[in-house]
C-alpha cells in the first residue's frame, strides 16, 4: 500500500466527516465551546517559550548582580581589614 494514497484518502475522510459535523446544529454548539478552549491552549503553548526565555535571561542578569555584589563586597572587606590594622 502507498502511504501518499493512503494518507489523501484518509484527508478526504476527515473533510467529509468535518463537512457532516459543521452542517449539523449540534456539532455548531461544541464547536462554539471548544473553540476558546482550544484559543487558549494555543496561547499557553505559545507563551511558555517566550516565558521560559524572558526568565532565563532575568535569572542570568540577577546572577551576573549577584557576583559583582559579592567581588565588591569581598573587596571593600579586604579593604576595611587591611585599613584597622
């Protein structure tokens, strides 16, 4: 068996089937409930990796503050040991 024939008669399958569902009134109010439903899952799945990233880049900038905090810190402790000798 050919997967491309296979596979186009399977897309002509889910269009009649999707052409048999839309004309039916009671496949129009699922369709009306779940269509948000599925705009927001869409949303999430986009918004994670953009979420991720703005994150990731917050946590290496606090990171890099953290380590100039702490080399000016250690410095002026040197400083202030070597100063009360």
């Amino acid at each position: 068996m050919d997967f491309i024939s296979e596979g186009a008669s399977a897309s002509r399958l889910m269009i009649a089937l999707c052409a048999e569902l839309t004309s039916s009134e009671a496949a129009e109010s699922v369709l009306k409930g779940f269509v948000p439903i599925l705009g927001n899952v869409i949303s999430a799945m986009a918004s994670v990796p953009i979420c991720a990233f703005t994150l990731h880049k917050l946590l290496k900038s606090c990171e890099e503050e953290a380590y100039r905090v702490q080399h000016e810190f250690e410095k002026w402790s040197i400083i202030a040991t070597n100063t009360s000798k």
